[in-house]
C-alpha cells in the first residue's frame, strides 16, 4: 500500500483505473452513507450504476446516473471531451434500461484556456446532446487557477425514465446466460494510448464513441419483457471489469471463448506494443449483456441490423460452478482467468 | 480583452467570479443548447438556477439544479469542501422552493492525495447530507497524475420536488416588493479570503456556511402561497450580482438602505484591508428575497424567530423608476449605483 512521507496511505492512479483499487476508493467514500427513503411521496431506490426515484403513479422510475470526464488528450481519434461526455452519460442512462431525459453540465476550466478550443468541445456536447436528444437542463462553470487543473474536465449528471418493471441489474446474472458484446472490443482505450504515445500506426485506429441508442431501440421489447439481466457500456476496465463485477454480484461464474471475440488488428497491435491486456481497456460505444439464452439469437440478430452492431457475437456463457470468476477458453484450447483489473494505471481514458 | 500569444481569446479568473464576465462564458457555453420538451410523457422546463421536470399526475414537479465545487483551501475557518458541496447543493434547490431529495457526487482527485484527508472531507460530505436530509443516489470517481490538479474538487447535482404552483423567479420581482437579508453578508468571503492572506485577526471571524432549511420551514406557507416573488443565496458576486440579476430580469429598480444591511464588523475590515467590495464577495448560508409587501413584516418576523436568521433585515425595496440599476442609499445621505461585479477575481470561493 503506497504512503507518502508521513506515512499516510494515498491516492494512486489505480483508484481511478475501473479495477479493484477503484472499488475500495468507492466504498470508502460511500461507507457512511445511508441511502433512505425520503418522506415526501417520492421514495429513492438503489440501483448499480445509479439510482431510481419511483413514480408510482405512472408505473415509471426516474433513473439517475453521475460521471466525471476527464480524458485527455481534449481530442482523440474519433472524438473529444465534449461527445465523450455526452455518450458516456446517455449510454449509463441506456444500460441502465432507461430512455435518456435531460442531463446536468458543469464545466471547470482552468485559467488561460483558449476560447476557440473551448468552443470547440461545448459545440460538440451540444451538437451530441442534440443527436441523443437528450436536453441540457442546468449547468455551472467554475474558472481554476492557471496551474492548478489541466485544461477543462466536465461532470455530468444524466436523468432518465423506464418502467419500473424492467429489472436490469449486476446481480441479476441466471446459470445458463448467453453473453452478448455488440462489437469490437478496446478500441477507445487503445486509440487514445497509441495517440498519446506517439505510436505511427499506419492504420486509422478510432476511438469508438458512440451513443448506443441505435442498439437500445432495436431491443427495446427484449428490455421491456426482461430478456436483458444485466447490460452494461464497458469502459474503464473493460470487459473484465464488468464481467468480474457481474460474476461476484449474482454468484454465477462467467466462460468466454476467446475465438468469438470481435477484436481490431490494430488493438491487438497496440495493446501487444504497449503491453496492455486488451480485455482491461475501455470501448466507448459498445454494449455487454448477459440475457436469457432462449432469446439470445432473436436479440443478437436484431443487434447486428445496426449500423453499430454488425459485428456482434455471443462471446460466452454463465454456468453455477466455480461461482464469482471468469474464465477464457483461449484459441490453443486452454482455459485460464479474466482477472479483475487491479488498476490499469491508464490515467485520463474517459 | 484578454488573449493569449497566438491572439485567441482567453479564459479569465473573473469568468469565474458570478459577475458580468461569467454571464458571457455561460452564454458562449449553452448558446446553441436547444432546451426542448422531450417527448415521452415528462417534459423538461427552464428555471433560473436549474430546471424542472413536471409530473403532471401528482402536480408537482422535479427541480434539478448543478454545481462545481472547487474551493481553496479545503478547510477553511467554519467549514470544509465537503459540507460546502452539501449546503450549496441544498440551498440551491430550497431557494428554488423545493424540498431537497436526493444528490449526486462526483469526486475528482488529484494523484497522491492522502486518504486521510480525503476522509476528512467524505465523512463532512456523507454527515452534512444526513443532517440535511438528503440522499446521496449516485456518483462517480476520477483520479488525475499528479500536477494536473489542484487537490481535490467534488461536482454535485441536486434534485428536488416542489409543487407546480410555485412561482419563485428572477423575473417575477413586482414594484413595491420589499428586500430581505436573512443575516449578515459577505462572512463567507472575507473569513476565506483572510485564511487566505495569513490576516492575524483577533476575532473569530467565520464562514457562514449553513443549509438554510430552517428558514425555508418557517416560510413554507409564505413559499406556497407565492409571497416570495424572488429568492436566492447570494454566493459569487454577493448580492450586488443577485440584486442587478434580479432587477434586469425583472424590469426594476432596486433600492437598498446602507444602513439596514447587516454586516458584521471583522467583515467590513477585512474588505477594507483586501480592497474587496462586501456587497460583492459571496455569503454561503443566507437567504435574499423578495417579498409582497404585504407580507414582508410576517416573513421577517418568522425568519427572526429562527436560529440562523435573528439578524434578518428589510434592506430595500423595489421601485419602476431607473429600472434594470440597483441604488444604495449610504449612510451619510448621498446615492450610488451598485454595480454588477465584472469579476471580482476571487478564485475558488466556493
């Protein structure tokens, strides 16, 4: 555990990477709470990403979710802050089974930052907002010193609606899940570190950005019949963060086929140049999901009608033994663990 | 204007500061947000610190506002970031007229920060919010490396319920309308800037910092039966940015009395010694309002009665004369404009 001078435990970039050190900085900040009902009428429910204010006279909930952006370089192959902030959120909301509603912005900028630069990331938030149609309904801006933040970081909180029937949940894994990604793995993760490091891969390496609306209306039967358990963009930490959360919260064990899992060239190039685990970095535009395998191939032909789904694959199963871990069926035919991520010290992926 | 070496135009630590400057980085930032219904049953309206969403089926609405919050030092003379983060949050949404709900928390970090301060800063944030009686619903974690950021800066959004009648605006002031201070000003300010400055003051000079639920309990029925035309915590710029807001939207003259506007003394010599202007520099738990004139010696009467408001005073009142400009009666006679701060270039006050 890493300390400073006086020997107090600090914070290390790992806190922040999706992995496990990133769950024990949240517990830490959360400990204290008590999430409790609120005596006007209107209760507030736990969710995993968020959480749900019922409406019980319309059968809805309102579904709320909260994200720091962060990301640097501000722009990256594929994108920028500004739609990186937009996708993120709506597709939190998405995942969560929700139509997206209206979001929160606040800007924090420090001192000196240009105004054409600036313009150029609030054009995007808002042209992206505008595509998702999802209203910008309150704001703040707050000016930092010079030297004291790196450019501009934007925090959102998004709202949305769903039935409240629909129960999409990380726990909510059955034995016997299909699981399904709707495309290629790593891309963002990978076209920001090969931007970052200078690599001059004569490939177009993308970020995929992208909000996942496309997808979540061609299911939205499936989501509203609770074909979908569980469903999640994987980001930070990748796939195996989110499968190894899923693992642990619904006690199933997870068992993917290497071979089904759609991966670029060009990130597996990265990642082997950078010495990254490609199932630890992070997808801005793809969706996981476990759903009830008696629709998996219903649900998986919709996704691959999409322009953002064609490349969409069953990748694995869930099955009852050895619970709580995830396992790879590698090409060469052996099988070994998708660890959860300690911290992939990729600071700034999103 | 201020630009940089290469011409462009810059960012300034008074865009920052709630006055003019500010207004203009809030206009460059949602001019080209189309605020819009949304069209699944539940609409999104504008409000003037935040917005609401209506529920038609029970007549009230959901009021959403947004905050970033970056003061420095993290603990200062009578508070800390985290119980800031709460009380602003809070206020905000009690100013609005609604009852605080729920929140969420976005936690941005700097590399290296120790986790014992941290916790210092989660249990004021996590305990603030139990006193408040508000849910803490989601969040969300960043780590940036060292040297990207200054410590450690939390965004919040708050949501909360009002009933749909409730009209409290910036542009509803009426003429006749009397002002109201619920105690003195400027102590959030100049207890942070003396901190600040190393000033070896005798007194115990402290920020004010206080969610104001109590004075909104006492008022309830003031509240609902639309007395209060006008209500707002006067944080950066101080009331001379809330007043100038309020008398341009609304199409009046504002005009105060010197020598009714509390101020405590440690106050007014610290603006003295700093050069700061105290209708200017921000309070972080009092309540401007104004008020049918009807009404106006009752809901003083009851804010007196409270603990946080005993030095409550009528300040000033509305007029149609010289609309859109706040007037200042000194003391010795003569009258003066109060002026919107351009930006008064006091970083990270809140």
């Amino acid at each position: 555990m890493e300390t400073d001078a006086k020997g107090s435990k600090i914070i290390r970039l790992a806190h922040g990477a999706g992995g496990s050190l990133q769950s024990e900085l949240i517990d830490f900040i959360v400990k204290d709470i008590a999430h409790k009902n609120v005596n006007n009428g209107v209760g507030v429910k736990e969710l995993d990403d968020g959480a749900t204010i019922p409406l019980q006279q319309i059968n809805k909930e309102i579904v709320i979710t909260a994200d720091g952006h962060t990301v640097f370089p501000l722009f990256f192959p594929g994108g920028d802050l500004g739609k990186l902030s937009i996708c993120g959120t709506v597709n939190d909301l998405l995942m969560m089974g929700a139509e997206p509603l209206a979001l929160t912005s606040i800007y924090i900028i420090e001192e000196g930052f240009d105004f054409d630069t600036l313009g150029k990331i609030v054009n995007s938030f808002n042209r992206t907002a505008k595509e998702a149609n999802i209203a910008i309904i309150a704001g703040d801006t707050k000016v930092m010193p010079k030297g004291t933040l790196n450019d501009v970081i934007i925090a959102t909180t998004g709202i949305g609606i769903k039935d409240e029937n629909i129960k999409i949940l990380d726990n909510n894994l059955k034995v016997g899940d299909k699981i399904i990604i709707t495309g290629t793995i790593g891309d963002h993760g990978a076209a920001l570190m090969a931007s970052r490091e200078g690599l001059n891969l004569t490939t177009d390496l993308k970020s995929d950005i992208a909000f996942l609306k496309e997808i979540h209306a061609t299911i939205e039967d499936n989501i509203r019949n609770n074909h979908i358990h569980a469903m999640k963009d994987p980001t930070r930490g990748g796939i195996a963060s989110a499968l190894n959360e899923w693992s642990v919260k619904s006690n199933v064990s997870v068992w993917l086929d290497e071979k089904s899992i759609p991966i670029k060239d060009e990130v597996n190039a990265v990642c082997d140049i950078l010495g990254l685990d490609v199932f630890q970095i992070a997808c801005e535009g793809k969706a996981l999901m476990a759903v009830d395998s008696n629709y998996a191939d219903e649900i998986l032909a919709k996704i691959k009608s999409t322009n953002l789904g064609k490349e969409a694959q069953i990748i694995g199963e869930t099955k009852s033994e050895n619970p709580k871990k995830v396992f790879l069926k590698t090409v060469i035919g052996g099988t070994r663990f998708v660890d959860m991520p300690l911290g992939e010290s990729i600071p700034r992926i999103c």
